[in-house]
C-alpha cells in the first residue's frame, strides 16, 4: 500500500501547477516571490554515486530564484509512513543531486547549487520522525554541530494541516480536503467542486492527474483499479463517474449509519464522517448559490454542529444574500 500512495503523489505532482501551489502555499520558510514559479522544470531524480551506487529521490524540481537568476533545486519526497532516519536520506539525496549538477556544470557556475528539500507526507498518525541530524545525535558535544550537515527539511503533514488554514485556489488544498475527508459522504462534494473548478480545456492533464490519484488513493479498498476505471481515457468523465458513484456510497454510508443508530440508541447521534459530509453539501450549495467563499465563511461551517447546518441550509432555501443564511452576521460576507 505505502508504494501506491508514494507512486500516486508522484504521478500527481509531475504536474508544475501542483509543486507551485504548493511552494505558494504551504512552504512559509520561502520567500516565494523570489522564485519563478514559470520556470519550474522536472529534471532526473536518479543519480549514480560512486562504485555505481543508484540512489533516486522521488521528484526534482528545477527553478530560477530572480534577484541572482541562479537555479535552484526542488527535491520533492513522498511518504505514507513515518520515517525516522528522513534526515539521513535529505542530505544523502541533497549530496548526490549536488554532484551530479556539478558533472554536468558547463563552468559558468561555481559552487554548490541551492537546494530546497520538501517531505510530503499522508500518514494518518502525526510525523514525530526528526527533522534534523542533530535531533538524531545523542550525547554529542555541541562543538560538533559546526562540522556537520543540517539535514532540514520542510514538512507537508497533510493531515494534521487544519482545512480552516487552506488556501484557496490552490490544488494542493483540494489534495488535502480529500485526504482528511476519507469518507464517501464527504468528497463527493469536494470532488463536485473541483471538477468545476478544473472545467478550462487547458486543464485536462490536471483533471487526469486527479483522476489517477484518486482511482488509487482515495476510493475505498477492494474497488481500486476494477472494473472501468482502469480504463477510462475521457478523464472529465471519471471525474464525473467517480462523483456519482461517491453519491452512491455517501447514501449507502447514509442508510448503515442510521439503521446501527437505530440499534445503538439516539444518545450516539451521527458519526463525524456524516457531520463532515453535511458540511460539504452546505459549502458547496452556498459557493453555487452566492459564488466563491471568503475563509470566514469556511472556517463557521467547519466549526458548526449538526444542528446549526440543519438551519443554515433551511434558510438558505429563502435567503437572498449570505448574510440572510447567517442570521445578519457582518463577518459571513464573502
């Protein structure tokens, strides 16, 4: 399973438009104005060190930073599980990336190139590897911290990044709203959402990207790659295949949830699965209703019970403006 995960985040971010919003962000440690997100190009990842020894990070990424015009290095590194030796292979692929960009240096650059390591990781449980060398040593004198490499990294822990914090109009916020959404109910209106979002021609190759890494990262187990949806070439089509039948499971999950409530009593009320999945329904027939939603509006929603949803969407029924929804609430313009 791990090597699904890390084979469908690669394939989804060899798009530019991904590493960008996800320089723009979710990498505060970076000035991001000085780089030129125009120019990211991929380069190789594989490098040959010596006695031939292959070492390959997952994705590299090549930009130019605009006050020198200097490249610098985007190394991209996907994990579904938490691993605690990750600042050993920073520097290990940071070194070898080095050399191989030196190798083939024409001469007009001297030094070592810049490079920005990022970890992306999807894990459920919260990364607690270290993200220094010296957070590995143990017992060492500090005096030797001057001798040796950092090993940093910036870390992308997708799913202990709060949704009230996403930007919006960002690809990688939708990559992380499906993450944490997990349950049917509640990405079949994200994913109804993003499809409008990526309606333009020229983003078919994003729609297709999507497409891939939710056929193996996000539909339930035992229906990945079945039937169809290995076979689809028309990707806006899976996209729209894959929201009807995620209709299908939220309703199923629907109907199972209410019979064990049945059963279980009405003190247990629904499950956060069902609560999240109202909050999408509502988002999404407010931003269809009134256009885009300012953070405020998200961050309510987010942060609303059933009940609360229950009477938002009953006033949405009759209201003419958000902040009729709201109940004459100033802060729920958009």
């Amino acid at each position: 399973m791990a090597a699904q995960y890390d084979i469908a985040y690669r394939r989804l971010f060899s798009h530019p438009r991904l590493v960008a919003d996800l320089l723009k962000g979710f990498v505060s440690q970076v000035p991001v104005d000085e780089l030129d997100l125009t120019s990211l190009t991929p380069v190789r990842a594989k490098f040959v060190g010596s006695a031939w020894r292959v070492f390959e990070a997952d994705q590299v990424w090549q930009l130019r930073h605009r006050p020198t015009g200097l490249p610098i290095y985007v190394q991209l590194e996907f994990q579904s599980r938490i691993d605690t030796q990750m600042p050993l292979r920073t520097v290990n692929y940071s070194v070898q990336l080095s050399m191989d960009v030196m190798r083939r240096s024409t001469g007009h650059q001297r030094g070592l190139p810049g490079i920005l390591p990022v970890v992306v990781y999807n894990g459920q449980q919260r990364w607690t590897a270290p993200r220094t060398l010296r957070e590995l040593r143990s017992g060492l004198p500090d005096w030797l911290e001057r001798f040796g490499p950092s090993g940093e990294y910036v870390l992308l822990d997708i799913h202990a990044t709060p949704l009230v914090e996403l930007p919006l109009d960002n690809t990688v916020s939708y990559v992380i709203r499906l993450e944490q959404a997990g349950q049917p109910q509640a990405m079949a209106g994200i994913l109804e959402e993003l499809r409008g979002w990526l309606s333009e021609p020229v983003d078919e190759p994003l729609r297709r990207a999507f497409y891939e890494w939710l056929v193996y990262v996000s539909l339930p187990r035992g229906t990945r790659r079945k039937g169809r949806w290995g076979r689809i070439r028309n990707f806006d089509e899976g996209l729209a295949m894959l929201a009807e039948r995620l209709k299908q499971w939220r309703q199923e999950s629907f109907e199972e949830g209410r019979r064990e409530g049945l059963q279980k009593g009405r003190e247990q009320g629904r499950t956060e699965g069902l609560l999240e999945g109202e909050r999408q329904v509502l988002l999404l027939q407010l931003q269809r209703r009134f256009g885009r939603l300012s953070r405020a509006v998200r961050q309510r929603i987010q942060q609303a019970d059933s009940a609360q949803l229950l009477q938002w969407a009953e006033r949405l029924l009759t209201a003419q403006s958000l902040p009729e929804v709201f109940d004459g609430d100033a802060s729920a313009r958009s």
